[in-house]
C-alpha cells in the first residue's frame, strides 16, 4: 500500500512492526475524518492523521484502559505546583486530536488548508 509505505518515511519513529500490525485497518477509515483527497497537501494531513490515529492504538492497547488522554492544566513535583489553562477545544473530536503533536498538526493542516487563489 502507497500509503503504509508513506507513512513509514514521513514517520520512522514508528516501530515497523506496529505499522504493519495496527495501521492497515487505520487506512481504510482516514476519509470519515477526513473527506479530501490523498493527493498534493492532502498526503500530509492524511499522515498525520495516521500517526495520530496509530499513537491512540498502542496507548489503548498498552493501558488497556481504551480512555482517551486529556489535556493537563496543572502539574505537581514535589512541593512545587504549576497550573495554566487550556483553551476550551470546539468539540469532543478536537480535544481528541489535541491529544497528540499528530493530531494537533493535523489540525493546523486541515485549519489552513485552502485551495489556491485564482484572480
């Protein structure tokens, strides 16, 4: 598959055997999330929409627990404590994409990605 191949370039971090096992399914249900084409700017935002789509795969299967993660807005070590506050994601997909540096690029992508400008 194209895309398989593609995705292990643009991601090589990726253990190769998770790709083959986990991202296969994944390529077949990128165009729900997704509605354009796998073609000039569409390849990366499909890629990451891959990787992000993969990285929440082997987080569920690690922890078993299938619970997506949720953006922190304070942090403890020790006695020091630090807060800050998240932006309020639109809807419950963008704070799932927001998950991951993936889903968050996705998202820059698909935010800014608009056709050309003819005059």
């Amino acid at each position: 598959m194209a895309v398989i191949d593609d995705f292990k370039t643009r991601f090589p971090e990726f253990d190769t055997g998770d790709v083959d096992t986990y991202l296969p399914p994944l390529v077949d249900v990128w165009q729900y999330y997704w509605g354009g084409e796998y073609t000039g700017a569409g390849v990366e935002i499909v890629l990451n929409l891959l990787a992000h789509l993969l990285t929440q795969q082997l987080l569920d299967n690690s922890s078993g627990s299938g619970t997506p993660l949720k953006a922190e807005t304070s942090k403890h070590v020790g006695s020091v404590s630090v807060g800050y506050a998240v932006a309020s994601p639109s809807n419950n997909r963008d704070e799932w994409l927001k998950s991951t540096s993936y889903g968050q690029r996705y998202l820059w992508l698909v935010k800014h990605h608009h056709g050309g400008v003819f005059v």
